[in-house]
C-alpha cells in the first residue's frame, strides 16, 4: 500500500527514540496544538556548567507525525548546547525525516515547540535568560493558549475554559469557567500551574474554579 510517509517517518514512529519521561528533570514543558488538540511534553537534564542538554525524553499525546518528529528533534539537539539546540526549526526536523505531507507540519511545529518552551523554562527557573521581560497579561495568555482542554480539543483561551486571568506581586491568579468536578478540571490546573509557575518573576500559580455546576 503507498503511504504518505517516508520511510524515515515510519520508522522514527516505529522505534521512537527518547520516548518516555525522567524523574525530577531540570525542566520540562507541555505544548498543545491549536490545530488539532494534541499534545507533548518534553523533560530535559543540562549541564549546568557547559549547558549542554545531556538527556532529553518525551511524551506524546498525539499522531504518528508527532511522534516521529519528537523522536528525531530530540535526537538532534541531544548533546546540543541550548544555544544550538534553540536554532533548531520544524523544517530541519523534517527535512531530516525525508519530508512530511502538508497537513502533518504542524504535527512537527508542535514537538519542536515543545522543545523550545523547555529550554526556555530552563532559562527561566535558572536565572539565566538574556533578557528579563516581567510577566504580563500578554505572557500569561501567549502560555495559556498552549494549554488544551481535553473535552473540547481545543486551548483553554480559545474554548472559554478560562474566564480570566491576572497577575499581582508574582501572584498569578487563573479563574476557570468550570467546576472542580468537572471531566479532566485537575488535568487543565495541573497544565496551568506547570505552564505558567516557570516564569521567572512568578512566585504562585493559583487557578480557580467555578463554583456552579
Ligand atoms: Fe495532532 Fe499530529 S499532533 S495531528
């Protein structure tokens, strides 16, 4: 049968390399696709001296695409400094996989992305971002817009999950349109804590739920 995938895909998908999770990693983040309502994490172990990534390991919740370009990213800045690894793009990942059809890109965009996020929240938890920008209404939006309501398949800002939202003193306060008992309420806290409590200036993530069903 023909498919659309190139063999590199099919076995990057196949035999993922890096899949799977490390304890108490220096950093990690989750990314979820607005395009589909897919998701990965990526946890990351740097040296602190060189600042070489020396173990990379992902999750994901999402296609066969996705997965192979989560095996074949992280194998690419494996051994990478975060400088090096950060210049890694989609298209490089794909273009090592041998190609994608066009409507799997995002499905590439969405590890790499997840790569990036935790490189940066590396540098956000270890004090060594170039430039300090505090965190705003704009910020906490950029992140929350990552974060995917399962029930709908789509990103808390974008389904209304999230009615609003502010920041005061580092406090970041994230009020829910849904109740606690809620279908997957503590999977989107637990997101949003993780998403949001890396920031730098960021000392408490507090997300509250609706009180009517
Ligand atoms: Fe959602 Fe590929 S990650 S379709």
């Amino acid at each position: 049968m023909k498919t659309p995938y190139s063999q590199k895909v099919i076995e990057h998908f196949l035999n993922p390399r890096n899949a799977g999770k490390i304890e108490n990693p220096d950093a990690k983040a989750s990314e979820g696709s607005p395009a589909c309502g897919d998701m990965v994490r990526v946890y990351l172990k740097v040296n602190p001296q060189t600042l070489v990534i020396e173990d990379i390991k992902f999750e994901s919740f999402g296609c066969a695409s996705n997965i192979a370009t989560a095996s074949m990213a992280t194998e690419m800045v494996k051994g990478k400094t975060l400088e090096e690894a950060k210049k890694i793009s989609w298209k490089d990942v794909v273009d090592a996989l041998g190609g994608l059809p066009p409507v799997k890109v995002h499905c590439a965009v969405l590890a790499v992305d997840a790569i990036k996020r935790a490189i940066e929240n590396y540098e956000h938890t270890h004090g060594i971002l170039k430039e300090k920008k505090p965190t705003d209404k704009e910020v906490i939006r950029e992140r929350l817009e990552h974060v995917i309501d399962p029930a709908a398949g789509m990103d808390v800002i974008r389904v209304g999950t999230v009615k609003d939202y502010e920041i005061k003193d580092g406090v970041v306060t994230v009020y829910l349109n849904i109740p606690a008992q809620r279908d997957f309420a503590s999977h989107i806290k637990e997101e949003i804590e993780e998403t949001l409590s890396p920031l730098w200036d960021v000392k408490e993530v507090r997300v509250i739920f609706s009180s009517r069903d």
